[in-house]
C-alpha cells in the first residue's frame, strides 16, 4: 500500500526512501541478495574521460552494462568489451536495476534523469537506483532523490574526485549521500571503482565534492605559483618539484600532474570546462550560506581567464599558463 500522498508531502526525501527500501525489498528491481553479475544489470550513462574508464571496471567484473552517450563513437570502447548500446536515457533504465550517471552540467544530469518522456526515471523499475556521479548542484540531488521516491525508486548522488589515472585505476574516492543503507547495498559496484564515504542524506554528496574542489582549485594555484617561482629563481624545476613531493608541500596535484606541467601536457584528466563549472556552483553556494573565500573566488577567475583564451577543453593543470601570462614566463625543466 503506497503513503497517503499528504504524508508522503510531509516527509523528508531520505524517509520516504527509507520507507520503500524496507517495503519493496521483495519485489525491488534489485534482489535482497547482495549483489552480483547474477542478479544486477547495469545501465551507464556518460562515457566520457571519466565515466568510460569507470564503467570498464563493471564490464570486466562481469556485470552486464547497457550504455548510453549522446556522441556514441566515445563509448566504442565499451561496446567493444561487450557493453550493449541503448538510444535514450530512458531505454537504458529500462533494461537496468542501477543506473550511472556522470555527464557534464546539470543541466544535462536534470535531462538524463528527469524528462518525463526520454529520461532514465521515466523508465527505471520499481526498486530501480538511480547512481548520479557528476558533480553538480545539491538542490538538485534532493530534486532528484524526492522524485525517484515518488515512483519508489531510490536515488544516491555519489560524484567522484581522482582525476583520469584514479578512474583507470579504481581508485577514486567516492562521496555518496541519500539512504545509508542504499549506498551499503551498492558497495559491491563502488569497490569496482574506488572507495565510497558516506556523507549523509542527499545532497551531501554533492556537498562534499563541493569541498574537496574549492581544496583542489587552492592546491593547484599554490602548485603552480610554486613552479612559476622556482623557475624565475633559477632553480631546475624538476628537481624542484621531486623535493618538495616527500615533505609538507607534497599533494595529490603534485602526485598527478606535476610532471605533466612539466611536459607541458595538458591532456583532460578533467576539463577546464566542467571545472570552471564546479567552482561556479560552489560560489553560489557559498552566495547563499552568506560564506566568503577569497581563494575559491580567485581560483575561479584565473580558470575562467583559460577559457577566454579558447583552453577550456584542456586539463585543470593548465593552470600554469594563465600564470605564465601574468609572468611574462614559460616554465620548462631541466633550468639551471
């Protein structure tokens, strides 16, 4: 028997999906068992740098994976290792019990997910999960979670931080919010593609990721001001660089793209774009919690000035040459 719709009203998101995770287990899209390439049929949506080398990790573990992407030679790959190919958002729920999400803006995740006639909830299961991993605004994760539980779904925002070698290597770390038993069940997926940390309701996931790229947009603006200093003091860059990994100054954007600044390769391990995106949400967020950081704010500029010169589709570590503008500097290795 479905909550009275007054109720349902009154009701918080997480409580009215805890309300159908106990009442649906036995007729969820999803087995009580836990779960397996046995009993879950994936559905992925987004197979861009981040999401291709991620849902890889779910083909080799056996799972069958029904893929979805707007520019359909990028998930080539994935069909290659056996993937199956749907047409819309809403054919991939149809033939999934746990859907993934991680696509650019969100707007696009509000299309992919919500369109009442092509999105992945118009056609996802009773007991079906919606898994969105982009990063994207926390209005929107409870948005989403609200509706799932309205059509007693279930609905987790769980976007990731680890850049490309993290996807490609299983190791990011995933921030997870909505239903903490929902993420518990999931886990047998999230250990396929790093290590998940439960946040709290819906939204706090997102909330997380939130934070962890204003300590991103800092680190890497330390980084590169470091090089830029080093290089004008004559020091060899490199050598620079190796010296500073093992002590206080060492970091994961040391770790991950030190030595590609130094290449000056500035491939995506993720956008410029989408990262001028994050730190925008998290400024409007910080606008309505009435919080001010100055670093976020100038971090934003500094990547914004990268898109205006057409470098919008390159890497976040090429952040170095906003600085070498400012400079009048280029940073190579090897300066004695």
């Amino acid at each position: 028997m479905p909550l009275p719709p007054l109720l349902r009203r009154s009701l918080s998101p997480s409580v009215v999906s805890s309300f159908f995770l106990r009442r649906s287990m036995a007729s969820s899209a999803i087995s009580s068992d836990p779960i397996s390439p046995s009993n879950t049929k994936i559905g992925w949506i987004g197979t861009g740098v981040m999401g291709r080398s991620m849902c890889g990790h779910l083909i080799k573990a056996g799972y069958t994976v029904t893929v979805f992407n707007r520019t359909i030679s990028k998930a080539q790959a994935l069909l290659d290792m056996g993937a199956k190919v749907a047409d819309s958002p809403n054919s991939v729920a149809a033939q999934s019990d746990v859907v993934f999400t991680i696509v650019g803006y969100p707007s696009d995740v509000r299309h992919v997910l919500l369109d009442p006639k092509s999105g992945a909830l118009s056609g996802l299961r009773q007991g079906g999960v919606l898994v969105d991993m982009t990063t994207s605004e926390p209005s929107l994760a409870e948005e989403i979670a609200k509706a799932a539980s309205f059509k007693s779904c279930f609905s987790i925002d769980a976007p990731v931080s680890g850049g490309d070698l993290g996807a490609k290597n299983a190791k990011l770390s995933i921030f997870a919010g909505g239903d903490e038993t929902t993420v518990k069940r999931l886990d047998p997926l999230f250990s396929l593609m790093g290590k998940v940390n439960f946040m709290g309701t819906s939204g706090k996931g997102q909330f997380a990721k939130l934070a962890n790229q204003i300590t991103i947009a800092s680190t890497m603006l330390g980084l590169v001001e470091g090089l830029i200093y080093a290089h004008k003091a004559g020091l060899d860059v490199k050598k620079f660089l190796q010296a500073i990994s093992t002590g206080a100054a060492g970091s994961k954007s040391i770790e991950l793209y030190g030595d590609r600044i130094l290449k000056r390769d500035f491939d995506p391990g993720f956008y410029v774009n989408h990262f001028v995106k994050d730190l925008g949400i998290c400024l409007n967020e910080c606008q309505r919690m009435g919080l001010a950081l100055p670093g976020l704010a100038l971090a934003q500029q500094l990547y914004l000035s990268l898109k205006a010169h057409g470098e919008g589709d390159l890497g976040t570590q090429a952040l170095i040459l906003a600085l070498e503008r400012l400079n009048n500097v280029s940073v190579q290795p090897n300066v004695s």
